[in-house]
C-alpha cells in the first residue's frame, strides 16, 4: 500500500450465487485512494457502484482478489474486528438517512461517541461542533420527524462527521432532495474534506453530486471504464 493511500483495491472481483450459477457484480477492478481525495463512483444502477462501496467499507468481502483499507486487508478481518474498524475510523451517509426516531437531533448525533466510550464533556463539544459544521445549531433538541429531508441528511453527515474519521463513504446521499438542499449538502461535504481533510467516496449516478467531485471514477457492468481527475476551478 502507498504511503499517502488510504483505500488500495488489487484485482477485486465480486460474485453473488443466483440458483445454481452467480451474477458478477464487479470484475476485475484495481483502485488505489490517496488521504484527502473527494472521490466518486459513478454509473447506472446495477454498475456494481455500492457493491464496492460495502466491500471498503468492510460490510461485505471480495470473492477473488483483495481490498486494504487503513492498513487492514477486508476479507481478513473478524466480525468483531470489521465492526472495530467502521466504529474507529470510517463514517457512513445513505439516502435513506437512517436516523433513531426516539432520540433529538443531539442524542443522533453524539450515538457513535457513545460506542467510543468518550468522556461526556468531550462528546458535547464534538456534538456541537458537527451541528454548527451542518449548520443545526438551532435544531438540537428537535426529532427527525420535525426535520426536513434536507435536515435529516446534514444531521446523518453531523452524525458520520462527528468521530472525525479518516474515511467517508457517501451511497447516493442526495437521492431524496431537491436540488436546493443537495447542493447545500455537498458544499458541506466540500467543506469538510477542506477542513479535515477527510477522505470522501461517493457512490452516484446524481449530476448534482458528480458536478463536484475531484476524481470521477466510472464504472459499467463491473468494470472501470475511466477514472479522470476533475479541477473544477
């Protein structure tokens, strides 16, 4: 693995059983992601786009080949030792946002600094810092049913934001909003990456999202097709 990467993927290949053959969700695929990139794998849905995604983020495994994430080979971890590497360093946003109704805006996000075992005083201030990052200072005590689609997202970035992590994988974040509130949304991720230099994978086939992307990696049937980095002045 180079020195500054921080995802290296080496002849991956993915197969799902389907009766009594399998279908070939990613074929042959060789990725190298250096710290700080605002990447994005784009292509038609059924492109192996989020298959790839859940192999990084260490939710699924390769069938053939190898995918090392933060210096940990996927297909080698445990369970207990996979669930320790997306609690420790990896951050995730959905377009299904995946909020816990029960609890306000502040409980959502402070959650995965309750599985660190951070101190309460330090998980406070972390909180607070993701909400004024999203811009939901005003809405910390509210519940996700009182949000707007677009509150809910920044408050499911707030919440993926809040550890620090070295990595975030993005799968189609802005599938539900309108335009107005993705951009919004992305510019807050564009922010982020700056600031933190916080490594971002997205999974998309939205312009809206691909329009701010710095490497565009596309992908068809399995295979990368073109990977182009993007100065967008």
């Amino acid at each position: 693995m180079e020195q500054n990467s921080i995802v290296t993927i080496s002849d991956l290949v993915k197969r799902f059983p389907v009766g009594k053959s399998f279908f070939t969700a990613l074929n042959g695929i060789n990725l190298t992601f250096n710290k700080g990139q605002f990447a994005g794998v784009v292509g038609p849905s059924g492109s192996g786009k989020t298959t790839l995604l859940n192999i990084i983020g260490s939710l699924d495994s390769p069938t053939v080949g190898s995918a090392i994430v933060l210096n940990e080979e996927v297909s080698k971890l445990s369970t207990k030792k996979a669930a320790v590497l997306r609690r420790k360093h990896l951050g995730f946003i959905f377009q299904t946002y995946n909020l816990l109704p029960v609890y306000t805006v502040f409980e959502n996000i402070e959650f995965p600094l309750l599985l660190l075992n951070m101190p309460a005083l330090e998980r406070k201030k972390a909180v607070l810092d993701a909400l004024e990052w999203v811009g939901l200072t005003d809405k910390i005590k509210s519940r996700p049913a009182q949000l707007s689609g677009g509150e809910s997202q920044r408050v499911a970035i707030a919440r993926a934001m809040v550890k620090k992590p070295e990595l975030v994988l993005a799968d189609e974040p802005t599938a539900n909003l309108d335009a107005e509130n993705s951009h919004h949304i992305l510019q807050t991720m564009e922010k982020l990456n700056d600031e933190l230099k916080t490594t971002f994978i997205f999974a998309t086939h939205d312009d809206k999202v691909i329009k701010y992307l710095k490497r565009k990696i596309r992908l068809e049937d399995g295979k990368v097709v073109s990977d182009e980095i993007i100065n967008n002045l």
